[in-house]
C-alpha cells in the first residue's frame, strides 16, 4: 500500500497474503478520523487510526513496513525471490551455501534459559539470510522465509526471548 485506503476498499488488503505498506504515506481503516470526530468527539490522526506502525505492530494487517516507496519496491523483490511465480511451478532456486557452524554454542544446555531463535536459524540457512515477516507483530514466534541449500523453505518459531515463546492469540 502506497497510499491511503479507505471504507470498503480495504478489505481488499487485509485478505490478501502479503501486505507491504510505507511508513508515512500508507494508511488503511474502514471509517476515517472525520468520521470518527464526528461520532465520537475523539481527535485522532490517519496514522494513529490506521497507519502502517499500526497496523504492522497492533493489528497484524500489514506484514512488512517500508520507509519509502523505493523501500517498499525492494521488499516485494525480496519477498518474490523465495515464491514461485504460479502455483503450477517450483519455487525458484538460489545458490546454496551451507551454514550451521557454532549452532550448538547459541542454544542453551538448560531448557529454562532463553536465546535468541532468529539468531539459530540464520546460522543454519544458506548465506545466513532469513526474511522475517510480520518481524514487529507477534515477537514471540519468528516467521519467514530462508533457504536450505539453494531451495526456498518457511520459516515457523517459537521465540524463546519473548514470553518463552508461548503461543498467544496473535501468534497463533
């Protein structure tokens, strides 16, 4: 999302598998902040209504926040890079690599003390690259995408650094 989207058009969005929006000029919500002045008396901006750090921290619509257009551009080649192009072919492959050296020095001997998932799987993945979404929504999974030689894989994590990874309604 580019721009604003508002009233019946957004849910067009929020149904969709991905959702990429721009830090200041994307914002998404079925009743404006007019409309909501006027029937509520509250004042409230287009961003705090439903701008994109909202939506990609509160309500989990949005899956990645760009900063700019060009950001935003960027991120939809990324995110293409690991998906194939129709349901009828493979995903593409990449170059592969293999990683997974130190893994067993950043997991803990003790199931009771925390570390850092995210930081478990890209020392497993090829070229130590994993493709968070939704990085800032639900912090107590880790979900993306990475590579195992060359082949395109989703990623799904309980992340023991945020609540012990307990699965709550957001990451669920």
């Amino acid at each position: 999302i580019l721009g604003p989207c508002a009233g019946g058009a957004v849910y067009s969005p929020a149904l969709t598998d991905f959702v990429i929006a721009t830090r200041e000029a994307s914002h998404m919500f079925v009743t404006g902040p007019d409309v909501v002045r006027a029937v509520t008396g509250e004042s409230i901006s287009a961003e705090e209504l439903g701008g994109a750090r909202i939506h990609g921290s509160v309500s989990g619509v949005v899956h990645y926040v760009a900063e700019d257009e060009m950001d935003a551009l960027e991120q939809v080649r990324t995110l293409l890079a690991y998906l194939p192009s129709s349901a009828d072919q493979d995903a593409p492959r990449a170059a592969d690599a293999t990683a997974a050296a130190g893994v067993g020095a950043l997991v803990p001997a003790s199931s009771r003390q925390a570390y850092d998932v995210a930081e478990v799987i890209t020392a497993l993945v090829d070229h130590g690259e994993l493709v968070q979404v939704q990085e800032v929504f639900a912090p107590n999974v880790v979900i993306g995408f990475a590579c195992f030689e060359g082949r395109p894989v989703g990623i799904a994590a309980n992340q023991p650094l945020v609540d012990a990874g307990t699965l709550d309604v957001d990451a669920s």
